[in-house]
C-alpha cells in the first residue's frame, strides 16, 4: 500500500479582518508580531524610541495615548529590563486619556510574570502575556523570516514564508493570564495566535522558571552545541547548513515522538569505541561538555547493562585527563 504524504500541522493563518494591534517596541520580537499580524490583515501601530524602525514596521503613533486609543490589543514588546518603567507610562497615559475598557495588554517577555501590568489593571484594562516560543534573533527585517508563517510584504519572504507552512512546525505561542483578566485577555491572545497561523496554549501557575528554564535548555543549549561543533564541522569540509539540517531532523522527531524513541548515535547504540575516538578529537575546553551530554544520553539509551558499563568507563578515563 502507497503510504500517504504526511500532513503539515501547521494550522493555516486567518485574515483579523478588524483586528486593531498596538506595538510597543521595534525589535526582534516587536518585527516579528508587526509583519506577521499585518500580513495577515491586522491593523498594525507601532510606538518606539526609533521613529524609522517602527515606521518601517506599521504605522507609527507618537504618543502612548494615540496607541492606546488605536488598538484592540496591545503587545508590550520592549527588553525585560525596561518593562516596568514602560508599564508605568502606558499607565499614567491610560489613566489620563482613558482608553476603552475593551483595550487588552499583553507582554511578550517568557521570564516575566503578568503582575508587572498590574499598574494597567488597576487602570480597568484586561492583562496578560503572550510570549513567542521561537528564537527571534536581530537580523534585519530584508532577512527575518515570519516562523509563524504569515506572508510578509518581500517576494523573497513570501516564498520562505510558504516553504515554513508547508514543511515546518508550527510556531507555539504560550499565554497567561492575571484572573480578572482571563476571559477577555484569552479571546484576544486566540485571535493573535489563530492570525499567525501558530499554536496556542496555556502556561501551569507557579511554573514560570520551568518554562523559561526548559526554553533556555532547548534553544540557547543548542545553538551553544552547534558553536561548540563548527571547529569540527570546518574540519571535516561539511557546511554548517548540513548540521543546522540535521537539527531540524531532530526537531521534526521530537515533536512526534519522545527523546528516548527519537534517540540516535553511539551512545544508543553502545558502541564505546566511537565514544572513545569522538573524545580524542575534542579539545580539552569541550570535554566537561561532551561528558555532562553522554550522561543524560545514557540514562536514555536502550543498549545493554555492559555496552552502558564500557561507555561509562570510557567517560571515567575522561575525566582523569
Ligand atoms: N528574541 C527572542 O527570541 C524572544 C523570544 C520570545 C520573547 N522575547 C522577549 O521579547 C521582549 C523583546 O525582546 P527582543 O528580542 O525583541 O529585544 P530587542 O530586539 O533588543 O528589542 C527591544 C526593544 O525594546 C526597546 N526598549 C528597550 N528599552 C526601552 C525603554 N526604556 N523604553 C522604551 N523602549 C525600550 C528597544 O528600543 P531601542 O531599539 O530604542 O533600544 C527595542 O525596540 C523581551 O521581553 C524578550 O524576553 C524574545
């Protein structure tokens, strides 16, 4: 029997016909949400420090109070540090313009619990955050790519854009919430997510170090893997692009199945020699690295008691050098 073309997960973008979005911020975060959701048919105003950026992001509104009064939803996207400071402006701002009570405020910072917009609550607006579970580098807005998979304004991006939503995962957009907010802030938050064609879902309370922690792990201990190989990738003549598709190959495993199924490489199948000859390429600076690794894959690892034992005496002489 044929089998069939596996079907994409990607949830297809729909148009917010009457969406009004605010932006604070014309970062890597703030870009990602203003061509995603403007793709996508959003009404899009921007506030930030640099006029140009934001101008080339939606449309610039120079006070909080303009912001305030042209959005539905508003997106705090400013660095972690000066989001208090922030919060407090756009709070005086609502309390003297007095804004619709409709108006929702999310940020978008993964580390940060909701309680910072609290100055904004106790102005009558609904809180929350929405934070974007992608790495979103500073590249400039020719280069970014919409991981959401919105269609951007470029040709070049349009493409891209289309090969993601075709192929990719997904983009996950994890919310919470303050629960006098939750009702309203929730419908707003789906409607963001449903635009940008990702997925949404909902963070445990008292868990917010977790989730930080594991996003750290994941993205920041990857690409920390990846600089840790490029001396070995240059050696061996085999582009980086090669590798960086190898860690896709990985990705695509692990959302389908669990990081003991999906499993591959020496230590699962407990051959101590490749283990062995691998430590001889490294340098001493990668060694405490590739041990602390070989470890967590051991406890994976379906090999037998004594194929584990030859690898654990390999990882023993390691750490006598
Ligand atoms: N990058 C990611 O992969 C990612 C993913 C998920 C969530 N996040 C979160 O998203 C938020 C924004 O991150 P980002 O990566 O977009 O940072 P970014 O590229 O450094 O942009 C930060 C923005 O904040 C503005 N800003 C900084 N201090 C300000 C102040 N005192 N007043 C007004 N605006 C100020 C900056 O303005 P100037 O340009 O004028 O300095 C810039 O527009 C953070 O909370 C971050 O944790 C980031």
């Amino acid at each position: 029997m044929r089998r069939q073309p596996e079907r994409s997960t990607r949830a297809r973008p729909v148009r917010p016909a009457s969406l009004r979005v605010g932006i604070v911020g014309s970062g890597a975060v703030a870009r990602h949400f203003a061509l995603g959701l403007s793709g996508a048919g959003a009404r899009v105003h921007i506030w930030a420090r640099r006029s140009a950026r934001a101008r080339a992001l939606g449309a610039w509104c120079p006070t909080f109070a303009e912001l305030l009064a042209k959005s539905d939803v508003l997106l705090v996207c400013v660095r972690d540090e000066a989001l208090a400071e922030v919060i407090e402006e756009l709070a005086r701002a609502a309390r003297d313009s007095d804004p619709v009570r409709t108006l929702v405020v999310l940020h978008v910072s993964g580390a940060t619990p909701v309680s910072v917009l609290q100055p904004l609550e106790r102005q009558g607006l609904a809180i929350g955050k929405l934070h974007p579970l992608l790495s979103l580098p500073k590249v400039s807005p020719q280069r970014a790519v919409p991981v959401a998979g919105t269609a951007p304004k470029k040709n070049a991006l349009k493409t891209a854009a289309k090969a993601a939503l075709k192929n990719g995962l997904p983009a996950h957009y994890v919310a919470q919430y303050s629960a006098p907010s939750s009702a309203l802030a929730r419908r707003h938050a789906k409607r963001l997510v449903k635009a940008l064609g990702g997925q949404y879902c909902e963070l445990s309370a008292g868990h917010e170090a977790d989730y930080h922690l594991a996003a750290s792990l994941v993205a920041n201990g990857a690409l920390a893997l990846f600089a840790a190989a490029t001396s070995h990738m240059q050696a061996a003549g085999v582009q980086g692009r090669a590798y960086a598709a190898l860690l896709e190959s990985v990705a695509h495993n692990l959302a389908r199945c669990t990081p003991a199924q999906a499993q591959t490489g020496p230590i699962a199948r407990g051959d101590a020699a490749t283990v062995e000859r691998h430590w001889r390429r490294l340098g001493s600076r990668h060694r405490s690295l590739y041990r602390a690794l070989a470890e967590v894959l051991l406890e994976l690892s379906p090999a037998t008691r004594a194929e584990k034992q030859r690898i654990a005496r390999v990882l023993a002489r390691v750490r006598h050098t």
